[in-house]
C-alpha cells in the first residue's frame, strides 16, 4: 500500500515538472511539485527504515 502511495506521487511530481514542457494542457503548479517531492522523500525514508 505505501509502494502504491509513493508511486503515485512520484508520478504525479513528474507530471508536475515535467508536463508543461511536453504538453501545453498542464498549468505550472509551482510549489507544490516541490512538497510532492519531500512527501515521496520522507515516505522512502521512513519505509526504509522500517517505521511505516
């Protein structure tokens, strides 16, 4: 369950980053590209080490 969450932010940062370069339907979201980043980081970190 927290692979899929993880995953899905992962994408989602992604799209985020990168989707307004390839397609010209995706606004810019600024900041929140980055808060998408720090959740995937600290969910990695956290199931790495067991806690979650």
């Amino acid at each position: 369950m927290l692979t899929w969450i993880i995953v899905i932010l992962l994408v989602l940062w992604l799209l985020g980053y990168f989707g307004p370069n390839v397609f010209s339907g995706i606004p810019r979201s600024g900041n929140a590209i980055h808060t998408l980043l720090v959740i995937v980081i600290i969910l990695v970190i956290l199931n790495l080490l067991g806690v979650l």
